[in-house]
C-alpha cells in the first residue's frame, strides 16, 4: 500500500483489533485510503461495492452472526463475488468446509448467488476445503488454484483435483 495507487481496501472485522490492523490503518488514514470493514453487525455488513457501473463485488462472507471460532482467520475469510454481467468469478479466500457449509446454510433459499462462472479454489486446494455439495452448487466452468509446484504442504490435494473434475464432468 506504501507504493502502490490504492483507493478501497476491504477487510475482514476480525483483522481491526490485531497490531498489524492498526500499521495498516495508519498507512491507509495517511494516503486517504478508504477502508471498508466487513462482517460488522449493522444493517448492511455485507454490501455489494460497485468497481463501475456494470461491475460489483457482491460480499458473501463473513457474517458476524455466524462467526467460526474454528480456525477462525481462514474461516471468516472474505468469501466475494465479483460480477459483470453474466461473467462471476467467487473469490473464496482460505475458508474450509466448516465455512463452505455455513456458506451454503446462509444461502440456502438463493444458492444461485454462489453459482459462479470462475472460482478460485479455497485454501489453495487443501484436503479441509472444497467439498462436493460447495462445488454443486457453485458449478464452476473454471476452477484457479493459487499454489507454487512441489509445495511443502502437497497442495493441491489429489481429493480436490477429483471432485473438481467431477464438476467439470457434470458441466460438459
């Protein structure tokens, strides 16, 4: 943020009362970056952010009401819908099937909100994400993961591979 142009940083609520929180916000209230907080117990904690006219972000999680104290840095992850038309990618952070689960409680009456033409894998495809019933309902036409080759945790995990490519299946 020091020496990039940065206008909006979005943030997770978990993160404003660690020590790192407070460096960023100083930095950020110097250069008159604005800071949006999610997850907050207001009327519209999860808002959707316009980029331009026909582009938003649709913020999906975390929601305060059903914070996981599991885990909870991945856990509350921003989970995100960027939208521009018909074209969503759903950027899903280092949430792990206990948030994919709640994720799809929270939404159970419009799964279409998670249905997403890319999705960035959780978790850097980690064994602990990516279950079945999430990729179901998100019906992907393409899946990134973000992970460096012969990495010291194995990702991604061969069990997430399969059912990535049992969507693919389903989708041709």
């Amino acid at each position: 943020m020091e020496k990039l142009k940065v206008e909006q940083v979005i943030i997770s609520k978990q993160a404003e009362y660690s020590e790192n929180f407070q460096v960023f916000k100083n930095i950020a209230n110097n250069k008159k970056i604005k800071i949006t907080i999610v997850g907050v117990d207001t009327p519209n904690s999860n808002p959707k952010i316009y980029i331009e006219k026909d582009i938003y972000l649709d913020i999906l999680w975390p929601n305060n009401k059903n914070a996981i104290l599991d885990n909870p840095l991945n856990n509350n992850s921003i989970v995100c819908k960027l939208c521009y038309k018909d074209f969503s990618v759903l950027f899903t952070g280092d949430i792990e099937k206990i948030a994919e689960t709640k994720i799809l409680e929270e939404y159970k009456n419009k799964l279409d909100i998670l249905n997403s033409t890319i999705l960035k894998v959780a978790h850097h495809g980690s064994k602990t994400s990516s279950i079945q019933d999430f990729l179901n309902v998100v019906k992907p036409k393409i899946a990134l993961i973000g992970v460096g080759e012969n990495n010291k945790f194995g990702h991604p995990n061969k069990e997430v591979l399969e059912r990535l490519e049992n969507i693919r299946l389903q989708n041709i």
